[in-house]
C-alpha cells in the first residue's frame, strides 16, 4: 500500500469513528486522531491521547503544552459507561457537574457522592453533594 493510499483510508476510518458512541468508541481508540498542537478542535471531538480517548469541552485552537491530560477546562476524558471517575475540581460551566452525575471523592477508594444541583463546581465535602451507598453496582 502506498503511503496516499493509507493516508486516505486513515481519513476514511477517523470520519466513520465520528459516528461511534463513546462505549463503542473507547473500544477502538486508535481508531481516532492523535491529539496536535496547532489543530482547530469544535465541541464533542474525540481524540487519542497516549492510550486514552478524550472529548474536546470548549472549542479552540491547541497548542503545545494543551494536551487533553492537561488542560480539563478544554479536555474531558471519555469513560467507561458506568464508571465512577474520581472528582476533579471543574474549572467552569463546561465541566462543572450537573444533577445525578456520581464521583468518588477525594480518591478512588473514597465514598461515591451524588451531585444535587447543576453547575456544580463544589467539592462534594462542601456543598451540592450527598453521599451515596451502592448496592449491585448502581
């Protein structure tokens, strides 16, 4: 295969990528672009990072530096469908908590909590939040 040929069918792949849920999509990470320094980026792109797949938060330009790990008020990692992240602090309305969403807090092996309002940005020991007890994984 020549590398136009492959290039072209790289171009095939990430534009049907577009179309996978994020479930779907977390199974074939490479599937997607890699995360580039001065790259425009819109509202719900996905992108690969090292071995992880993010969602792009806040439209921009990135640049060196920017990388999805990085910057969580442009970058949210994609997880798994029911998986329980661990808090972060939110660094606006793009990525603050809404109503029913679930963290641990303040580590992964913490107690999960409940938020009870949108936009919340609290620290789940602060406000916003009720501590929740899981039964068969719910």
């Amino acid at each position: 295969m020549t590398r136009s040929k492959a290039l072209a069918l790289r171009a095939r792949i990430e534009k049907a990528a577009v179309s996978l849920s994020d479930e779907e999509a977390l199974g074939g990470v490479e599937l997607f672009p890699a995360w580039a320094a001065d790259t425009s980026y819109t509202l719900n792109v996905r992108v690969r990072c090292g071995r992880k797949l993010y969602k792009c938060v806040q439209a921009h330009t990135s640049q060196a530096g920017w990388e999805p790990p990085k910057v969580p008020a442009l970058w949210t990692e994609v997880a798994k469908p029911g998986e329980i992240p661990v808090w972060r602090q939110p660094t606006g309305a793009q990525d603050a908590y809404h109503v029913g969403e679930r963290v641990h807090y303040p580590d992964a092996a913490g107690p999960v909590y409940e938020s009870l309002i949108d936009g919340n940005t609290w620290a789940p020991d602060v406000y916003g939040w009720k501590e929740v007890v899981l039964d068969d994984g719910n």
